[in-house]
C-alpha cells in the first residue's frame, strides 16, 4: 500500500471515530457528514470492513 492510499484511510478511520463522538454529543448532521466521508473512502480502497463500520455508524444515527 502506497503513502498515499495509508493516509486515505487514514483519514477514513479518523471521520468514522469523529462521527462516532459526534453522535455521542447529539451533532447528528455533522456526524452524518463525516460518517458518509468515511465510507466513501473505504469504497474507493475496496476496504469492507471499515466500511462496514462506517455503516454501522450511520444505522446507529
């Protein structure tokens, strides 16, 4: 895996536990947001487990 697809998901995992504690704190919209920046960057990395998660992160919401 190359620089630039680590730091993709990277940035995947951080939107999916930013959204996770938005939800938390009731910013519904916001976590909305970043769970669904989320999955779309796991789609593009073919990554299903994380997508996964950051769709159990939105049924949750």
């Amino acid at each position: 895996m190359g620089k630039q697809a680590q730091y993709e998901e990277l940035v995947g995992v951080a939107n999916v536990y930013l959204g996770c504690e938005q939800s938390n704190k009731g910013l519904f919209a916001d976590s909305s947001v970043s769970l669904k920046n989320a999955f779309q960057i796991f789609e593009k990395s073919k990554d299903t487990f994380n997508k996964v998660s950051a769709k159990n992160g939105l049924a949750i919401i």
